[in-house]
C-alpha cells in the first residue's frame, strides 16, 4: 500500500477527495454497457437473458426460472453448522430490522382536522445477489429479511447461473432462499438481471417489481442507475469501501486483517487507513504484507492494495482523521482509536461505524444484526444503507371535518387568488355555498 503524508497541510474537500480516488474510469465504462445490456433484456427479453448468461457466466440451456424441487435440494443438503449461522443472522437482522419501520403517528391541527403519516409497503421486491468472485448467502438474509419485515407480500430473487453447478444458482444462495420461504427465484446475472427484474420477462412468468435491491458490481451498480424511474432502487452499491481511522492506541495487526478482509472482495476494493501516527502507519504497512500475501486470495487482494484507491493516509491529528472520513464517506468505518465512541459520534457520513477493535466489518457483514448492503462512492454523504425503510413509501392520510375546514377557507381562498388558481378556491367555497354569511374572496356566499 501507498502512503500519503497530507501532515502540515488544510486541504478542502475536494482535495481530501482527490487524494484517494475512486475507481471513476471503470464506473464510466460501466454505465454505458450496463445501459445497452437492460435496454436488450427489456426488448428481447429471455432470448437476450440467454445469451448474456452465454457470455458472461459459460452457461446454456439452463432453467433461468428455479424449479422448486433445487430450492429444496439445496436446503436439505445445506451443511448443518451454515444452516445455524444462517438462521441466527435471519433472527438477528429481523430483529433489528423491526427498529426501522415507523409507527403511524396522527398530528392534531385543531378540532376535527388530523393529518395521519403511515408507511405503506411496496407490494413486490425484486432482490439481486451476486455469484462471481464469491458466494453471497448473507445477501439473501441482509435484503429479504428487512423486505419481509417492512410487509412486502411477494419477492423475487435473482442470482447468476454458475457453470460448477449445471448453470443452476449456487446451492447456498438457493438454502438462504428457502429457509426465508422464498420460492421465485432466477438464475440470472449482472446488468442484464437488474433490468429483467425492472422490467420483467413474460416466458418466465416474472412479473415487473416495485423496487430493486441488493449489491454488485459496477455492472449492477449502473443497472440500477438505468432503471430508476421505471422501478425504484436501493444504493448503487459498487465495489467495497473501507476507511479505518487508528491511532497509537491500536493494533496494527488487527487493523491489517481489516484491510485486507475487504480487499479480498475484489481488484477495485478501496481499503484505506487514516492515521495520524507515523508509527502506527509503518506496523499497519508491514502486517498487510504479512498478511496479504499468507491469504487465499492474495492475489486479488494484492491488486486492490496497489490500487489507487487504497492508501495508508498520515494526518496531523485525530480531527483531520475524522474530517477525512466525512468527505470520503466511506461504506464501511471503522473506529481504533482511545476513545472510539467519542469519534463515531463526531463521523457523520458512512454507511456504517464500527465502534473499537471488537467490531470488525466481519461482523456487520454476517452477524451484527445490522445490514451490510451500503453506500458506495461517496453516496453515505446523502444515501443510507438498506433497511426495511427501503421498502416503505410514506403516506399522508387527511381527515378534516366540514368545522375545521371552515377555520381554514379564508387562507385557502387567499393563497389560490395569489397564485392565480381561483378554482383551487372556489372548491372550497363550493362546500360552503348554501351558508348566511358575507361574500368570500372568491364572489360566493360564505
């Protein structure tokens, strides 16, 4: 890994930004292919799906629609102690979960006037798990389980057609799926996926979704971006991010096992370190090598580390650290410094925080109970991570009797003649028509 000194030097965000970039060229490229390859699926439909899964994933003549009789295969087979890790990370998701559906709450205006917020789900979810470098189990929890939770009725779930298993899905996304009761299921991948589930595929029997969610590539990512509007969508979730913030008082083996943890992910992995110990800096430096090239994946990871993205960053002190974080907004944060909860308080853009050395991002990816599909590229600034509020529309219910209406005509009368729009007005007058009283501004009785 690179090391950045930016000690002794106040750079504004844009700055701070350019210091360590994100991978644009290869999201640029992204988009326009992403693009073209939903447009084919919404007009050609599986024929297009087929031959992308040709392409992309070595697969022919596969059942892009999963037969029952593979979810159930898939379960019973299941390895027993992936089968418990399984389960406890679905009660322990669904459990948080739970926090993030509103309760519907009634303001009282005035007497007989009462304006209601509910959160209506959305009645069909479409939900993408990836299928390429690795196998993702933990996706199908972290995107069902908060959809479940919020209410939606039906979902759909897509995964790519693996080539080791006879074009089917991955036999642990298909357990993952049945042991959530899910029976729509579609082995089908990237972009081309995304755009079958926006805009659906009538010889499947699949029918368009409501709303898309689920991490991917920057294929995926960009998917989603040509959708939006015909469906809705979670965050453009897009290669992973980690940005850890360390002082003196941290382990720099534990910090590189971190970095390294999320380098494994893929070749345009962000993993970067802000410090401002020069010593912390060097151990952390020398633990990734150790570490990176002892790892399964070392190749991959050594990649990601080389990237321009990841650095080991030296700032002068723990506020420049904690600044940093904010302008990056990284997806995932993690915390090693002496007083960590104090610093999570002050680090307001991420997609998640990982408060000391005893909660790693390992843990929000499996078991912390929270969600792990989270903002990339920067979007923790305006974006949150998935939850069961991706799947709730907030409603507006107005109750106002024939009183409280009265209390408001005048100022309704008003503000329409102000802007020009005298019927808005006179619907209002008109319920009042038949009443003694003077002229309005509309000309009718009051």
């Amino acid at each position: 890994m690179r090391t950045i000194d930016l000690r002794g030097r106040s750079l504004r965000v844009a700055e701070l930004l350019a210091v360590v970039p994100r991978a644009a060229e290869a999201r640029a490229t992204a988009l326009h292919v992403a693009a073209e390859i939903v447009e084919d699926v919404r007009v050609r439909g599986e024929e297009a799906l087929r031959e992308q899964a040709e392409r992309f994933d070595r697969v022919t003549d596969h059942a892009i629609r999963v037969p029952a009789d593979h979810i159930a295969d898939a379960v019973a087979s299941l390895d027993p102690e992936v089968r418990a890790a399984l389960e406890e990370a679905i009660r322990r998701v669904r459990e948080a979960s739970a926090a993030q559906v509103p309760a519907p709450r009634t303001t009282e205006l005035g007497p007989g006037a009462r304006v209601t917020q509910r959160w209506q789900p959305v009645s069909r979810v479409g939900v993408y798990v990836p299928g390429g470098k690795a196998v993702y189990p933990s996706s199908v929890v972290m995107n069902v389980v908060p959809a479940q939770v919020a209410g939606v009725r039906s979902v759909a779930l897509a995964s790519p057609a693996q080539a080791d298993h006879d074009g089917r899905v991955h036999p642990t996304i298909l357990a993952a799926a049945g042991l959530l009761g899910v029976d729509e299921v579609y082995a089908m991948g990237g972009a081309g996926a995304i755009g079958a589930l926006a805009h659906g595929v009538p010889s499947l029997g699949l029918d368009p979704v409501d709303v898309v969610s689920g991490p991917g590539n920057n294929f995926v990512a960009a998917a989603k971006r040509a959708v939006a509007g015909v469906v809705g969508t979670d965050s453009e979730a897009g290669a992973t991010e980690i940005l850890i913030i360390a002082d003196d008082t941290a382990d720099p083996r534990l910090v590189a096992y971190d970095l390294v943890s999320q380098a494994e992910h893929d070749e345009q992995a962000s993993a970067v370190l802000v410090t401002p110990s020069a010593r912390l800096a060097e151990a952390v430096a020398a633990e990734v090598e150790r570490v990176g090239s002892a790892t399964r994946h070392r190749e991959r990871v050594a990649a990601a580390l080389a990237g321009e993205q990841s650095a080991i960053v030296l700032v002068d002190d723990l506020d420049a650290a904690e600044s940093f974080s904010n302008a990056y907004a990284p997806e995932h944060l993690e915390i090693h410094v002496a007083d960590a909860a104090a610093s999570a308080a002050r680090c307001t853009s991420a997609g998640a925080v990982f408060v000391g050395s005893y909660a790693p991002v390992s843990l929000g990816d499996y078991l912390a109970g929270s969600n792990h599909v989270l903002p990339t590229g920067g979007q923790a600034r305006y974006a949150a991570g998935l939850g069961s509020h991706t799947f709730l529309r907030p409603q507006q219910v107005i109750e106002y009797d024939r009183a409280a209406l009265a209390q408001v005509r005048d100022g309704i009368v008003a503000l329409a003649e102000a802007e020009a729009l005298p019927a808005h007005g006179e619907a209002i007058t008109a319920r009042f028509a038949g009443d003694q009283g003077p002229q309005d501004l509309s000309g009718a009785s009051a």
